[in-house]
C-alpha cells in the first residue's frame, strides 16, 4: 500500500512548499516589488481564497476523470502557476498567477486523499491519510526553510523554480506508481454543497476554519513576529509537523478523532500565546516552534477521519469541503493578520491568533460531544 501513496505525498510535499514558503519570502518579495509587508503576505491569501473557492467549482468539471489522470492534469496546473511566478514581473501578475497554481492545488490536494482512502482498509485509514497528508507537515520541514534560505541567497523567484522542479518530481512519481482509481463523484455543482445541510459536516467545517485562521494568522507573518534567524525557526516547526502527523494518524486510529483534535488545539492555542517568550532566544524559539507544530499537527488527520465518518458515501466531496474550509481560514488569517500587523504590529498578530485559537476549542467544545464521536468512529465503512 506504502508504495502507491508515496507519490501521493510527494505531490503534496510541493504545494505545501510552494503554499508555505511565502511566509519566509515577506521580506525579498516585499523589496523586489516595490510593496509593503503585509501586500506581500497577500499573495498567501490570495492562493488560499482561489483554492477555497476553485476546490468545488474544478471537483465538479472533472467529476469523469480517472483520479490518476485528475492528479496528473493538476500537477501539470500547479507547476504552470508556479513557471509563470517565477517569470511575472508586476505584484499585479505575480497576484494572478498565485491563482494558477491555486487552482492546481484545489484539485490534487482533495482527490489524493479520496485516493487514499480508497485504498485502505478502516483499520489503517488515519495512517494512510496521515501519510498522503504528511506531503504538507514535511514541506513545512523541509521544502520551507530551504526555499526560505535559498530566497535569501538567490532570490525569492528562485525558490519558485524550486517549486517548480518539485512539483514535476511529483507529477513523474504519480505517473510511474499510483494505479488508475475511479471514484464514484457526481457531476451536479449543486451536490457539491449537499453535505453543507448535514450539522456533523458543518461543525467539522466550522472547526477547521477557525483553527488555520488562528494558526496561519501567525505563520503567514511569522517573519514579522520574530528577532530571530527565521529559516531556522520554520524548520524546528515543520520537523514538529513531521512528528505530530505521523503521531496523529496512529493516535487517532488508536483513540479516535475527539481526543486529537481537542488536544491539539487547545495545545496549539497556548503555544502561539508563547511566542514573546519563544522571541526571548533561538534555543527557546526552536523548542516552542518544535512543539507547536508536532501538536497542532496532531489535528490533521483527525478531522479527515471526522469528515470520512460524517459522509461515508460521498468522501471525496467531504474532503474537498474539508481543505476548501481549510483555505477559507488561510485566506481570513491573511487579511485579518495584515491588518493587525498594520495596526496594532506583532502584539496585534499574537493576540488575534490566540483569540481565534480559543474559539476554536470552544466551538469544538459545545459541537462534538463524545458520544457522536464514539457513533462516528462506528460508522466508517470499508472500502
């Protein structure tokens, strides 16, 4: 089974670097174009709102694909995105090719983890999806930091070429090993947002969004929130999110998906409180940035689980609405982390991050009760 979700993560390696590595590239984005900070934070959200709102719109159109040619054909969409930032010359083009690339993204993300779990057994569902979504918590280890280090060095047009080669490693590995899967998905743009009327669906939804507003409030401005050698910090973070995705997917097959998410969100809430004291020193900051990214990826897989459970016959819809509500609360953290950031500056982004951190425990709190977590974890089919 590994071997055929390999490339599946790697497809996902690069577009969570080429998503994430732009909050490491604030500062030469900022000084190539000729704007301010926060407008270079933009073009995060502006990736984040395309993929929320393309996700469902291209899961309709491409309904009739194979899933092998609909992950190949977005890999080829993400990597063209990605070429024509590297070469736009305006933050005007370079805004519209984010979208490009987005929309890429919004049709391989969903469909490789309907792949995977298509291919496995309930038994090891949250280890499958850990791994295919593991892609994202690595590139936040690896591909992140290294864009942002090569950015500083060469340029933040270079690291995008790094994105580009990554995305084509991914497009050969999908073709050379995933096998041609169909899925069951309609067609109807209206069935796409059936789910929407079912509460379990909504409250999951409404979970994810609050908890990335609040994480990527900080860590689209995480540049502006630290005195520190920032490649370093992100790396602490992304080897965190290496552990807490792995961690995740077994800890949520061995005691179900409630315990994970409430514990990494009330634990990712303390540590983004904590980063004045993670400021105090790089020590400090790599230990904080270690923890918070292993226990805020502990939620992950937990909520795909939830969304499995909740529509057991329509998952790649469930889990194209899942990474759409994902990248609604990316596209919030953008805009209101910018304006906290002009506003109020680094105290403005911590304290925002954090408030939306304990909504989010709180919601979760008044709407998944632990009996329907015990009735979803029952639920999950075989297929």
């Amino acid at each position: 089974m590994n071997s055929r979700l390999y490339p599946l993560a790697a497809g996902n390696f690069a577009i969570g670097t080429g998503m994430f590595v732009t909050a490491g590239l604030l500062t030469p984005i900022s000084a190539d174009l000729g704007i301010s900070t926060s407008a270079a934070g933009q073009l995060m959200t502006v990736f984040a709102l395309a993929y929320a709102v393309l996700s469902p719109l291209l899961a309709a159109f491409t309904a009739r694909l194979s899933r092998k040619r609909l992950l190949l054909l977005a890999l080829a969409v993400f990597v063209a995105g990605n070429v024509l930032t590297a070469l736009a010359p305006t933050y005007a083009l370079v805004m519209a090719t984010r979208v490009v690339a987005a929309a890429g993204a919004a049709m391989f993300t969903p469909t490789a983890s309907g792949v995977a779990n298509a291919l496995t057994s309930p038994d090891r569902r949250g280890r499958a999806l850990a791994l295919v979504m593991g892609g994202l918590s690595v590139s936040s280890a690896v591909g992140v930091p290294l864009g942002t280090w090569l950015g500083s060095v060469s340029g933040w047009r270079a690291t995008m070429w790094l994105v580009v080669g990554l995305g084509v490693i991914g497009f050969a590995g999908v073709a050379a090993l995933v096998p041609d899967v169909r899925v069951a998905v309609s067609g109807r743009l209206g069935e796409r947002f059936a789910p929407l009327a079912d509460r379990r669906v909504l409250v999951v939804l409404v979970t994810q969004l609050l908890m990335f507003g609040a994480g990527f409030t900080a860590y689209t401005y995480i540049g502006s929130l630290f005195d520190l050698p920032l490649p370093a910090v992100l790396w602490a973070w992304g080897l965190g999110g290496i552990v807490g995705n792995q961690l995740g997917g077994r800890l949520t097959d061995a005691y179900g998906p409630r315990r994970m998410v409430l514990i990494g969100l009330a634990a990712s809430t303390v540590f983004m409180a904590l980063i004045p004291v993670a400021n105090l020193a790089l020590p400090i900051a790599l230990v904080w940035a270690f923890l918070w990214g292993a226990l805020g990826w502990l939620v992950a897989p937990a909520q795909q689980f939830r969304t499995v459970a909740a529509v057991p016959d329509n998952v790649p819809i469930g889990l194209g609405l899942l990474s759409s509500a994902q990248y609604v609360g990316l596209f919030a953290a953008g805009i209101a982390g910018g304006v906290a950031l002009d506003a109020y500056g680094r105290a403005g982004v911590v304290v925002l991050a954090t408030g939306l951190g304990v909504a989010a425990l709180l919601f979760t709190l008044a709407t998944y009760p632990r009996a329907a977590a015990i009735s979803s974890s029952e639920s999950v089919p075989v297929r």
